[in-house]
C-alpha cells in the first residue's frame, strides 16, 4: 500500500494455491491503516474521497500481475471494487461509491509495466447531527443577537 502508515499488520502464516495453469493465489488476510486528505470547506455538507493505492515498488508488472477478483476481461475498472458485505453502517458517514482501477505504468528508465490497483472511496457525511447541535443553536443565537439592538438603551435589559 503506497499510503500506509507504516504499522500494518498481516498474517504471513496463510497458505498459497496454485493452480495446474501456474496461477499462483496468496490471499493473507491483513489489517492496513491509511490516512486521506480531508477538505472540510463544505462542512458539515461534504464528501470525501479516500484514495489507497496498492502496488509492488519491488517487483514489475512481468513478475506480479495485479488484478482485481472481479476484473471483467478488457476492462481495467470496478464499479464495486470492495466487499462492503461486512461492514457496519457508520453513524457519521453513508459510502456512495468504492470503485477499483488497476493502472500499468510505464517509467523512462525501464521497459516493463509497473502496476497497481487504485480504490476511490468516496464517502458523504451525515449532516443532521451537525444541522441540530451546531447550526440550529448558532442561527438562534444569532437571531436573539439581532433583537438586542432593538431594545431601547436606557431600559437595562440589554
């Protein structure tokens, strides 16, 4: 993972299958933490779009070929490139998309691909916590702000 914050953990103690044709088929379950850039101008209405690459800095495309499970032939993309069958429902957040794009990269100084496969998770936050706790109250307070000034000055209530 090109953006991992460097303490993943994965389970090296799994066993690989290989098949009659040569494929060979590793899938070490493994826990990767990443951080994303956030923008929160829109707050508390935004979305975010989490970006993990995966990919091998060591071995090029000839020696490890990164494909999607679910690649269809042809096609470099994933409408739904994450298994969102476990997942629990976030109170903050709804998931609107988790596409999945395998890229092949050519570099100047080598004649083999480089690949990778490129998850978008773009999420939106739930607003109605925010919309009751936090600008309900600040459009109120500022309302009653505005009618201070239309209390007479000498009256002592301000």
């Amino acid at each position: 993972m090109f953006s991992a914050d460097g303490n993943f953990e994965v389970t090296l103690a799994t066993k690989a299958t290989i098949y009659s044709e040569g494929l060979v088929e590793w899938k070490p379950p493994a826990i990767y933490k990443s951080s994303c850039e956030i923008d929160v101008e829109y707050f508390p209405f935004d979305e975010q779009t989490c970006v993990l690459k995966f990919g091998s800095w060591t071995y090029d495309g000839f020696k490890v070929d990164l494909r999607h499970m679910d690649e269809q032939l042809g096609s470099n993309v994933v409408d739904v490139g994450v298994d969102l069958s476990e997942f629990y429902m976030s109170v903050e957040w709804d998931i609107l998309e988790v596409p999945a794009v395998r890229n092949e990269k050519f570099y100047t100084c080598c004649d083999e691909p480089y690949l990778d496969i490129t998850f978008n998770i773009t999420m939106r936050r739930k607003t109605l916590f925010y919309t009751v706790n936090i600008i309900i109250p600040c459009m109120g307070i500022s309302f009653l702000t505005v009618l201070t000034f239309y209390l007479p000055s000498d009256s002592g209530e301000k």
